[in-house]
C-alpha cells in the first residue's frame, strides 16, 4: 500500500520534505550551521514523571513531548540570538535506546 504524501510520515510526504529542503539550499544557499539537539533523559520535566523502577524508556509520550517544547525554544534562541533566519530546517529521530535527537541545518542572513 503506498500512502499519499498528505499522510505525514509516509515515504512520499518524506520525499516531498526532503525535496522542499534541498529546494532551499539550491534557492537560497548552503546552510550556515549545522547543530544536533540532544533528548536528555534526566532532564527535570522527564524525571519529575518517573515512577519508582522506571527510565525515559518506560514513558516514550512525556519524552517526546518535553523534547518538542525544549525543541521548540532551542529554535527561538536560535531566531532571537542569530538575527534574521533565512531558513532552518530539522529532522527528528531517535536513538536505539528511544531518544528522540534533532539535526538541524539553518542559514543565518549576514545582511
């Protein structure tokens, strides 16, 4: 079954996103920074959750959550503190362990 590319996550909506952002670069420029974003499992969001007995693991909804929101203003830091943001683009995957991590490609407008 082949899922159209308005069914976020399918193979042609990953496609149409990666096509999006190549179509940045190839516009606009080369990237300025490349940055990776961590999940940390003790940070205090995610521990203040755990049950006696558990880790990050044991609660993968509350992980994911606490690493959109501190996803979310790593990218405002990065929009107040470097100026004009021309473009910034980020995947999200997650380690072996299921910790989610963010890479993060960005060009900074030096005008």
């Amino acid at each position: 079954i082949e899922l159209p590319a308005s069914f976020t996550g399918s193979r042609r909506w990953a496609s149409e996103q990666t096509a999006d952002s190549l179509a940045l670069a190839r516009l606009d420029g080369k990237a300025s920074l490349f940055a990776t974003m961590t999940c940390n499992p003790n940070w205090p969001e995610i521990v203040e959750k755990l049950r006696p007995g558990q880790n990050a693991s044991d609660i993968p909804m509350i992980v994911a959550r606490v690493f959109k929101l501190r996803l979310q203003h790593f990218h405002h830091l990065l929009r107040t503190r470097l100026g004009r943001i021309v473009y910034i683009v980020h995947v999200v995957e997650f380690q072996k362990r299921g910790l989610p991590h963010a890479h993060i490609v960005l060009k900074v407008c030096h005008a």
